[in-house]
C-alpha cells in the first residue's frame, strides 16, 4: 500500500506538473492496480477519477493549457530546427504566449513532418525509435521517440486497460493490424503484456487465416479458452465479417469479448453485423494518429471524442480561414501533443485533416469535463464541397455499410459533379432495387446524390477510397478455413 | 486490583467483538489503488522501532500534538462508514477527542475520568485501526508474519530493555495514551495493555476470517482473548508485574497460520465476500 501510494503521488506530480513519467512508479502503479483487482475484484471508488485527471472548470483548463502550451512551445523554438526559425520569423516570444496568440502561430502541415522529419527533434532528446505511418494517404510519415517515451506510453495504456477493465490478466489478445504499424503495436503489444494477457500478432493477413486463429481453442493456465480481444482496423474488420459468415462461422465459434477498432471510419452498420458474426461484442474505439501520438481521444457511450486537457490541446479550425471555427461548424483537428507525454519530437499546431464538429455543453456523459467534439467526419482531402454544403466520407460509409447488399468493408469513392456528388459502390449484384435502396440510404443522411455507380468487380471503380485492409501482408501456406 | 483487571479485560474483549462485527457491517473507504503487502509489514516494523524512541526524544507537548492527530484521524476514518454525515462525524469524532484531551490536560480531574474516556477512544480506535488494515487486504500471513517479528521485538523493547516501561511511563496520563488501563487503587498503580498488542489480538480474528473462514476466525478470537485472560489472571495473582504480551500472541498466531495453511489456500477480499457476502 506504500508502494503504491508513492507510486500515485509521482504519477500525480507528473500529470499536474508535467515533470516527465518515472517509470518505475509507472511500474508500480500497473503492479498495484493488479493486486488490488486480485484482492478485491475492482479498484477503490475514486480509482477513476485519480487515473483520468482531475476535474477541471474552464477558467482552471485554459490556465492549464497555456501553461503547457508555452512549456512545449519554448522547447520548440529553443531546441528544434523547425521551429526555432518559426519563432524567429514569427518575432514571438514562445514563454508569453497567451492563448490568444496561439492562433498566430501557423499550423504545422502533414507535409512539413513529412518532408523532413528530423527538425522536429528536439536537441539532447535522445530519440531511440523511429516510426512510420502505413502510408495509406501517400508515402509514410516519421516520427522519432525516445525509448523512454515507449516505454512510459506502454505503461500508461496497461493503467488504462486495467482501469476499464477492458483487458485482463486472462485475455488472449490478437492484433490483426499492419505489421509495419510499428508504434501502436509496440505500445498496445507493451501493454497487453505488462497486464499479464497473452498477445499475438497476425498483421493483415488472409482473413481466413486470422479467423482461424480467432476461433482456435487454446489450454492456457489462467487464460480464457479462446482469443477475446481483437485489435484491428476497421476495413479489416469488415473484411473478417464478410469472410467469417460467408464461411458458415457463428459466434458459438468465438470467444471475443472486445473488439478494439480504429484507424478508419468505424461505422454502426459495421458494428451491427460484425455482432452477427462474434455475438455481443463490447466495441473500443479511440482516436489516435502517429503524428501528435499519445494524445487522442476515447469515445464516450454518448459518441462524442473526447481529448484530455492535460495531454494536449485541441483546437479545431475553420478549413478555409485557419482560424477556430464557431459553434457546430465543421473543422479540422489541429492538435498540440504536451509534456510529460511527449518529449522526443514536438509538434505545435499539427493539422490532422480529419474532420470533427465541436460538441458544446452541458453534456451529460461520463467524460462531459473533458473537450469533446462529434466522431470522425473523415479527412479533409476526401471531403466534397458541394453548393449545399460538405459530404463526408463517414455520411457515404454510414449509408453504404448499414445495407447488407453491400459487403464489408464498403468498397466506394465519391466526387463532386454539377448539382450533388457522383457515388460509386461495390455490391454483391446489380439490380434496380439495390440501386433505389443504397441511393434512398445516401439521402438519408444528407448526400447530395446525381450519379450512383454500381459495380460486382471492386477493381472496376474508379476512385476508391482507400482502405487499410488493403495493406494486405501474404502467407507461404494458406490456411484452411473452417466450414 | 480484581476490579481492574475486570475493567480491562472487558475492554479488550469488548473491542475485539466490536471489530469482528463492525468487519461484517461496515466498509471502510480504501485507496483507490493498492493492497496491505509485505512492505507494509516491513514499514510498519520500523515504525514501532522508531516512534517509541520518538516519544521518548521528542518535547511532551509534540508528542501530544502526534497522538492527538493520530487519534482524530483515527476516529474520524472509523466513524466514517458508521454516521455517512460528515457533520456529525466530525461531531462525533471532536466530542470524543475533546473529552480525551479536558479530561487529561485539565487540573483537578480525577484520573479514573481520563482513563474511562481514553479507554473508550482507544477501544473505537482498535475498531478502526483492525478494520482499515483487514479491509486494505491485509493477508493472515502478513498478520502472522508481523506477530512473530513482534513477538521477538516485544522481548527486546519490554523484557530486556527498559524501553517500554520509559515509553508507558512516559505516556502515562497524556491524551490519547496508546493504553487500555484501570488503576489498581488510589495510589495510581494500574494495570494496563498497550494498544499494538491489542490492535493485533482484534485484527488476527478478522484476517483469519477473511483468509480460511468463520471457523478460524472464532478460534483465533478464542486464542486471542485466552491468551490475555490468562495473563491478566497472572497478574492478578502476583505471577507477573510486566510481561511481554506479543510473546504469546506472535506464536499463537503463527501456529494457528501454519495450522489452516496446510488445509485450505488462503481468500482474497473478493473470495471472501462472495462465499461470505456482508449485508
């Protein structure tokens, strides 16, 4: 109990004063909560409340923000190259910035980190890893950590597996991801591991395959009888859906529990037949991108994303002005991960490109003191600017996926034409009803539709959106699947 | 010195049932994170080496300052799930300190009033203490574990130095004494039993319990509260004047550990609750 009472105190010291994570405490604190949930079965009362930060009212969240906004903002200018001739240009004091000059500084494009990677390391930093995104938008981008940063990111998400009970000691653990997904696999791999769960990685395989091992049967002392968690991606899940029942498989044949999914636009028809195929699943969504990595969000059970003040900040901005956009516009997330849970590389103001609509309150959800913005509207780039508005690449796969005529993951691409969008879709068969069903499921949620294309051969498409399940990683033998 | 020793004995019994029964009624608020360990045990050793020699060293009026703080937060944690209202805790818990402290700070009181209000804090504190340490999942081991190195301390401090003897002489008559007394007549003599030994004959019972069952919680009690009968009756009848009480205690606790061990495997909290869920 001493032991993990320091352990608290010293992760509390960094979380309020962002002096960086001991990981030793770290250690201890995951070391604690499984004794506790050994001993008593769930943590003590106030368990959530200490390892979600605290509660915190506007005027005290502004305050916090700007003072680690500066922190990281001096760090920038005084020891990284990016921004060190920024700031020069700029002719800002970085230690005096308050929040209304944060707007001045201009957001870090995709294409900056991209270009050249290195500025952004901060002098003295010690950067022991270097990651890459599986470049699903073009070629991959880098960024550097420092081991440290791995490691504390790896406890941090053990503490928060543990907390929410989400994975156990007793899970078998598949992450069916890319295996070029270096970073996320490494922390979630980490993680699963520090909690005491069996984990295994298939990369994106033959779904076939990665149904076989899901279903396998396992004696493992102490571990559940089957795999019962699933990380993976969205599209991937799909295609796990449409392979699995295809293949005559049920959920008497899995014993998945949790289904992580992320990196895409995860959509509610996914959801509802995906149960078809694993039963009553507990979904886990986040958000979280390589780039401003740790900082993300986590969904509450009303659907907002929400972002932890004290991790970073969240503005989002008005795609045409650059400037924070006004109540129930559409925006892009810019995003400015902060000390202690970044150290390596700094970003300020990094443009995600991913669209949101900020959520104001009251809210009445258990993460309401936290910023909170809608689910993901997609990324800018494939958004579609029509007379009346934007079309979002969630609105096409919402209205795709909820229509079992379509397999999974929905196989489309959208473009702006005289009055409306142009759609295109890959469909089990052609016929008209199908037509009239997935052209009626597009107006219900607002699209703008004139042109709709149907094809039974996904390669015929002509602007597909891309999909990560494409990121297909291939096998010597094929496994059998189960019928 | 029978009415003493009657006085006494029925404290000690009287808070070693009040904390079985508050065990079965009450739960304490825990941390939200952590569970009583081997480090706590090894903690709580230094700290009865160490706070000893403090109140020997330190000026009186700090050390009541110590015992004072001590106690109030003690009271108030052990009222805490009993009246849920925060005023009438603090109402409670400021009554019974008050009282504690007038009775052995004002001039012109007569002691046997000091000893019967802090007889009866420590009592509700012996309650608290057991219960915070059997609900913080403190194992029959640790309980164990923590009497046989008591036993061999309790030797040393009582028996061949005069450490405890300075301690409860020091002590004697300030608020919040660590003692269950009575004198034996109006010349001031008592007869007493320090508050560690009483802490650990009441919380054995509990982690007993808690551990192997009801059965073993009920001998441990028996054990517990024999092994005191019997000393009490030793010095009743002239046998002894000062006796080192962990030296029983410790290895009747070990004993009785080894004993269920080897028949059934030691509970957690939650196996506990739900072969023997509290109301």
């Amino acid at each position: 109990m001493f032991e993990s009472a320091f352990a608290q105190l010293r992760y509390a010291a960094s979380v309020l004063f962002a002096v960086p994570f001991d990981l030793r405490s770290l250690d201890r604190l995951v070391d604690g909560i499984l004794a506790t949930k050994q001993e008593f079965g769930s943590l003590g009362a106030d368990s959530a409340e200490f390892l979600g930060g605290p509660e915190l009212d506007e005027e005290t969240r502004r305050d916090v923000q700007i003072r680690r906004f500066r922190k990281q903002a001096v760090r920038a200018a005084e020891e990284t190259d990016y921004y060190s001739s920024q700031f020069t240009t700029l002719g800002v004091d970085p230690s005096r910035l308050t929040f209304e000059d944060i707007a001045r500084i201009p957001v870090t494009p995709k294409k900056a980190l991209l270009n050249n990677p290195d500025a952004f390391v901060r002098r003295g930093s010690n950067p022991a890893f270097r990651t890459t995104t599986t470049g699903t938008t073009g070629k991959p981008t880098s960024v550097y950590f420092t081991a440290r940063e791995i490691q504390a990111t790896g406890l941090l998400a053990a503490i928060s597996f543990l907390q929410s009970g989400q994975i156990t000691p007793e899970d078998i653990v598949q992450i069916s991801t890319s295996s070029r997904a270096t970073l996320g696999n490494t922390c979630f791999s980490q993680a699963v591991q520090r909690i005491g769960a069996v984990w295994y990685q298939t990369g994106l395989v033959d779904p076939a395959q990665a149904l076989a091992l899901l279903s396998e049967s396992h004696h493992l002392p102490g571990k559940k009888n089957r795999a019962s968690f699933l990380n993976t991606y969205a599209s991937y899940l799909g295609e796990l859906v449409e392979c699995g029942l295809n293949s005559g498989y049920s959920p008497k044949d899995f014993g998945v529990d949790h289904i992580s999914v992320g990196g895409e636009i995860v959509t509610e028809g996914l959801k509802r037949r995906c149960r078809k195929l694993f039963g009553s699943v507990e979904f886990i969504q986040s958000y979280a991108m390589t780039e401003t990595w740790p900082f993300g969000a986590t969904f509450c059970e009303e659907g907002h994303l929400h972002f932890e003040p004290s991790q970073g900040l969240l503005e989002i901005v008005d795609p045409d002005t650059a400037q924070p956009g006004k109540p129930g516009q559409t925006g892009t997330m810019v995003v400015t991960p902060f000390a202690p849970y970044r150290e390596a590389s700094v970003v300020l103001r990094y443009d995600t490109e991913d669209l949101v609509q900020p959520v104001f309150g009251p809210l009445g959800c258990s993460l309401k003191h936290w910023t909170a913005t809608t689910d993901l509207l997609g990324k800018l780039r494939l958004a579609i600017r029509t007379a009346n508005g934007w079309v979002y690449p969630r609105q096409i796969r919402e209205a795709l996926e909820s229509l079992e005529e379509v397999p999974l993951p929905a196989r489309c691409g959208f473009w702006a034409i005289e009055g409306g969008v142009a759609v295109e879709v890959a469909v089990r068969k052609i016929d008209s009803s199908i037509r009239n069903r997935i052209g009626q499921s597009l107006e219900e949620r607002g699209v703008p539709v004139c042109e709709l294309y149907l094809e039974e051969d996904p390669s015929q498409l002509q602007h597909q959106l891309p999909l990560r399940c494409d990121l297909r990683e291939i096998l010597f033998e094929r496994s059998v699947i189960k019928l | 010195m029978v009415l003493a020793s009657i006085v006494v004995l029925f404290h000690v019994v009287t808070s070693v049932i009040l904390a079985w029964l508050y065990f079965r009624r009450y739960t304490m608020t825990r941390p939200p994170i952590g569970v009583f360990n081997l480090g706590d045990v090894a903690v709580m050793l230094v700290m009865v080496i160490l706070v000893p020699l403090l109140y020997l060293m330190l000026p009186i009026w700090m050390v009541i300052v110590l015992l004072t703080l001590a106690g109030l937060s003690i009271l108030y944690f052990t009222w805490e799930p009993v009246l849920k209202s925060s005023w009438f805790i603090w109402l409670v818990t400021l009554v019974l300190a008050g009282a504690d402290l007038f009775t052995a700070l004002a001039p012109d009181i007569n002691p046997v009033w000091f000893l019967a209000i802090n007889n009866i804090v420590m009592l509700i504190s012996v309650v608290g203490v057991t219960n915070l340490w059997a609900q913080s999942g403190m194992k029959a081991r640790h309980a164990a574990i923590l009497g046989a190195a008591l036993a061999v301390y309790d030797l040393i401090a009582t028996s061949l130095l005069p450490l405890m003897n300075d301690l409860f002489a020091r002590l004697d008559g300030l608020p919040f004494a660590p003692t269950i007394a009575w004198p034996i007549n109006a010349a001031g003599p008592w007869l007493g039993i320090g508050l560690g030994d009483l802490v650990l004959t009441a919380v054995f019972p509990l982690v007993m319990r808690k551990a192997f069952g009801r059965m073993a919680g009920i001998f441990a009690m028996a054990f517990g509260l024999g092994a005191i009968g019997l000393l009490i009756l030793s010095v009743l009848f002239g046998f002894v004047e000062i006796f080192p009480v962990m030296v029983v205690l410790g290895p009747l606790m070990v004993c009785q550990y080894a004993y269920w061990i080897q028949r059934r495997p030691e509970r957690t909290t939650w196996q506990y609750l739900q072969a023997e869920p509290t109301k």
